[in-house]
C-alpha cells in the first residue's frame, strides 16, 4: 500500500490512509485514526510527523510514520533525519530526505474530528518519563474513550 502512496504524493496530491500499530500513541490511534498525507513541499521540520521510508541495513523495507525530533549531519554533510513515535519511549530511526515521502497535515479520530498537530511538543520534553504516561493512557482514558 505505501508504494501507491508514494505515487500519489509524488504526483503532488493528498492522500488519506489509517496507519496501524501504536508507535504514534497517545497522538494517533492506529487502526482506528486517520491521517491525511501531503507531498513535502518544504524542507522538513522537527515535531512534523512523516512518512519515510527508514529501509534498516539488511535492506528489509521499513516504513514508518513518525515524528522528526532532530536533525543531524551525516558523514558526507548531508541532513540526517530522526525521527521516534510519540508512543515508543525510546528507539529512532533515521532517513534522508529522499526517503521522506510525505508529511502528516490532519490527523482524524473516527467521527470525523479533527487532532491537533501541535500538542506533541510538551510530549517530546516528557520523554524521560513517557512510558509511564503511556501506561497509565492504556489502562485508564484509552479504555474510557474507546
């Protein structure tokens, strides 16, 4: 499926899909959220959320859709992209900027409503103490809420 995305992006046009798995939680509920992708037409920013492509050394195809937290140089002076889901309280990933392929610009719950984008940043400043937090969203308001 995110090959066709990618296509899509390239020919410059939005894209809705709903990711699965819980690396983006409390933020994005996979299998339940949607998200609405738009091809990059700036240079990336950190707290966007991004669809790359973070292909791992023995070439297994990864693809994640992740928050940029951190721009970083690599050993040939070109940006280096991390990037870490607000859910996983620690592990990143990294990518270049041709393996970005696109960028989160809504974030939808199942009743149409929209997310903020901008409330991860205090998140990412409570990393040290993220996987309690994420416990007690689990055991408490994620069972409240769905």
């Amino acid at each position: 499926m995110i090959p066709e995305l990618a296509r899509l992006l390239a020919e410059g046009k939005e894209v809705r899909f709903t990711p699965s798995g819980v690396s983006m939680r409390p933020f994005i509920e996979g299998d339940r959220d949607s998200v609405i992708l738009s091809p990059m037409q700036r240079l990336p920013q950190i707290g966007d959320i991004i669809l790359a492509d973070a292909t791992v050394l023995n070439g297994h195809k990864k693809y994640v859709l992740h928050r940029l937290i951190r721009i970083e140089r690599s050993e040939i002076g070109e940006p280096l992209y991390i990037l870490m889901g607000d859910g996983n309280p620690a592990g990143e990933e990294s990518c270049a900027c041709e393996d970005i392929i696109g960028r989160v610009i809504r974030i939808e719950s199942p009743s149409g409503r929209s997310k903020p984008l901008t409330r991860a940043r205090l998140w990412h400043l409570l990393l040290p103490v993220r996987k309690y937090l994420l416990k007690i969203y689990r055991h408490t308001i994620l069972k409240w809420l769905y």
